[in-house]
C-alpha cells in the first residue's frame, strides 16, 4: 500500500479492508472499512496508531515508504482496540520507538493485552503536550468513544485532530477525504456506524463535543481511524454537527416493525399493524429477522420514533432471533422511543407479555393494547393490529411535534 500525503509531511499509512462484512463479529458493514494510522514528520517521527494484525502487510509497506528511510521515534496509541493496536507489539520490536504515549486507561488496557516488558511508555492525561520539532502533541482523553482507554491527539500547527473511533464510517474505498465521495452514501454510513458502534456513549459524545466546543481548537482536519477523513473547515463542521445530531436521538416521523414468524401468522399481523401507521401517515420499515441482520435493524431503529416488536410464542418465549434482536438492542440503550408489542400462539402464549417486559426494560413508552392472536388472525384480529398500528402513530405524531 502506498501513503498518502493528507497535510505536509503527514502521511495516512493505514490499510483497506475491501471484504470486511461483519465488523468486530456483531455488526454488518456491507461496504467494507478501513484501518488508519498516521505518521508524521518532523524533527521527531511519530506514529499514530496501527491497524488490525491481518492487514501488517499493506501497513508496514506504507509505513516503510513514509518513513523512507528514517527511523521512528514516537508512537501514539490513542485506541487499544485490536483493530488499531493489532501491530502494536511488532511496532515496538521492529522500530524499538523511544517514546510511547498512551492514556491514563490506555496504559491498564496496553498492560493488559500485550503485557510489556520494558517498553518507553509515557502516560498522558488530558493536556498534556509534547514537542516534536516545529509540532505539538496536544492529548485529550475522549473515555467511552468507544472504549475507556480512547483518547484524541491534537496538532495545532496544523489544526489536525486524530480522533480514534469517532466521527468515522464502515468503507473501503480508494479516496481518502470525505470530500471525494458521494455524501448520501457518506451519511448514511456514518449514522451506521454510530447506530451499532457509538450510540450506548451518546451522554459522552453530547460532553465531548461540549468539552471540544470549550477548548476552542482550531480544527481544519479530522482523521477518525475508519473510513475517510474530514478535510477544510466546513467539512470538520458537518461531523462534528452530525454527532450532535445523533447523539441527540431526535426521532423522525417513523416506525419499525421488527418480527420472526414460524407458520406467516405473526407476519401477518406485522403488515396489517403496519396499514394502520401508513393510516396515520407515518413512514414504516418492515424487517423479518430471517432477512434483516439485527444490525441493518438498528441502523433503522436509531432514527425511528417508534418500534413495534413480534414473536409468535415458542415453547413458552420468544423466537430464538427477536432475543437476539432484544438483546442486542437493549446493549445499544436507544433513548426515547415509543413500543409495542404483538404476536400469535398455539396454546401458552407468553410472547406478547415478554416482549413488553423487553420494551419496558429497554426504556420504551408502550402502547397498549399488546395484541396476540391464536392460530391464525381472523377479520377481527387484523382489525386488531390495524388500530395498534393507528395508536402508536398517534403517539409518534404527537411525539414529534411535541
Ligand atoms: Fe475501531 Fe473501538 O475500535
């Protein structure tokens, strides 16, 4: 792979990882990602994170074509995640860096995955700074964004900051800056990527971006550790804004119904509930768990105001994937959104009931009443879930307008 020159004498020596589709084992990225790191160049070498072990090929080329020759004299860890620290141990043992920086919690997670023996390591508490020649290495603890151990580090010379895992986008893609690509698609992977990624931290995000705010940095470059980077001041401006919007968690006039069925009665009902919120001119998202991956779920789910859930009853619970999608999408604490419950059954009949201890236990508003049916919806029970469909589109207009 080779570098690319992002600002003078800074180089992206990162890989790209054209097949990745499962990201991290629990979250789809259809598009690929990539792994960044950074080296600049001054007086002082100094590397900024790595990338993930099965990509050491593509990055210690770029590495090496970067360094042309010199040799490395600081490394930055400003995530342990191994999919930037995954050469971090090689580093140390190739480079033999003088000088490692690494977090207040950054230095427990380094301890703990690579179990350094005499390593240069410098803990750097929020504020702290480090010349590097012409440079400054201004570090900010950003803990939560996405693990404990994150932290941001700052170039005021060239009012560049390298933000770990935030205000990136799952895409492998040739072009480097954000400016380059298309801006729907652009969006659209970034609120992905928060959806399933960042959103449980979303208080933290809210704090940070205020803390940021209060530090007044000059800020014409942004470089998260996947996907493109934010180049000019407008284009810091829109990610910046985008965080806020979404850590915000303002709903939008929508609703997803998110169902498993066994013999269709339960998809029936989720289509009949469905008639009822076009009724109320609400947009609706229709997703059987069999076809939709719990995670293009909650990239729906993230914006929706309002979720209605269904399982028929299986050997007195739930479908085995709507308590995956439960599960999963109680780790992801979405904030403020309305729910419902609804489903069939043969003889027990427990769904509608765990389904609503889920909602409730997610934080969601529920509107009553749970519908279930027995065996197969009749006129009346379609009926039914028309009206629940109405209701809970009652509750997102008022929800939106208020
Ligand atoms: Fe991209 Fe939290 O690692």
């Amino acid at each position: 792979m080779r570098p690319v020159e992002i600002k003078k004498d800074i180089f992206w020596v990162g890989a790209v990882d054209w097949n990745s589709r499962n990201f991290h084992g629990y979250s789809l990225s259809p598009q690929g990602t990539t792994y960044n790191a950074f080296l600049v160049k001054d007086q002082q070498t100094v590397l900024i994170d790595t990338v993930k072990h099965d990509f050491r090929g593509q990055f210690f080329c770029a590495l090496s074509k970067a360094l042309d020759g010199r040799g490395l004299d600081c490394l930055v860890v400003n995530h342990l995640e191994p999919d930037h620290a995954g050469c971090l141990a090689e580093v140390v043992e190739r480079f033999k860096p003088k000088r490692i920086f690494v977090s207040p919690m950054g230095e427990k997670s380094l301890a703990a995955h690579f179990h350094p023996q005499g390593w240069p390591i410098e803990v750097a508490p929020s504020g702290t700074k480090v010349s590097v020649g012409r440079r400054t290495l201004t570090f900010v603890e950003i803990r939560m964004l996405h693990w404990p151990d994150n932290m941001l580090t700052y170039i005021p010379e060239d009012a560049i900051a390298f933000t770990s895992d935030a205000f990136g986008q799952n895409w492998a893609t040739s072009e480097r800056f954000a400016d380059e690509v298309d801006r729907s698609t652009l969006t659209r992977l970034m609120a992905e990527y928060y959806a399933n990624i960042v959103l449980p931290y979303s208080p933290v995000v809210l704090k940070t971006l205020d803390a940021l705010a209060g530090m007044n940095l000059d800020l014409d470059m942004v470089c998260p550790d996947h996907g493109l980077i934010w180049r000019g001041r407008d284009e810091v401006a829109f990610a910046l804004g985008k965080y806020r919007e979404f850590a915000q968690q303002k709903p939008k006039n929508k609703a997803v119904i998110v169902y498993d069925t066994m013999w269709r009665s339960t998809e029936k009902m989720a289509l009949a509930a469905a008639e009822g919120l076009v009724a109320e001119g609400v947009g609706v998202r229709v997703m059987s768990l069999k076809h939709n991956h719990h995670s293009a779920v909650m990239s729906e789910v993230f914006d929706a105001a309002a979720v209605l859930v269904g399982s028929p009853t299986h050997n007195n619970g739930i479908l085995p994937l709507v308590a995956d999608m439960l599960t999963y999408m109680k780790g992801l604490r979405p904030q403020g959104k309305i729910g419902a419950a609804f489903g069939s059954f043969g003889w027990s009949g427990e769904c509608v009931k765990i389904l609503a201890e889920w909602l409730k236990d997610i934080g969601m508003e529920l509107v009553e009443p749970q519908v279930k049916v027995k065996h197969v919806p009749d006129h009346a029970a379609f009926q039914q879930c028309f009206d629940l469909g109405r209701a809970v589109g009652q509750a997102v207009k008022k929800k939106i307008s208020g």
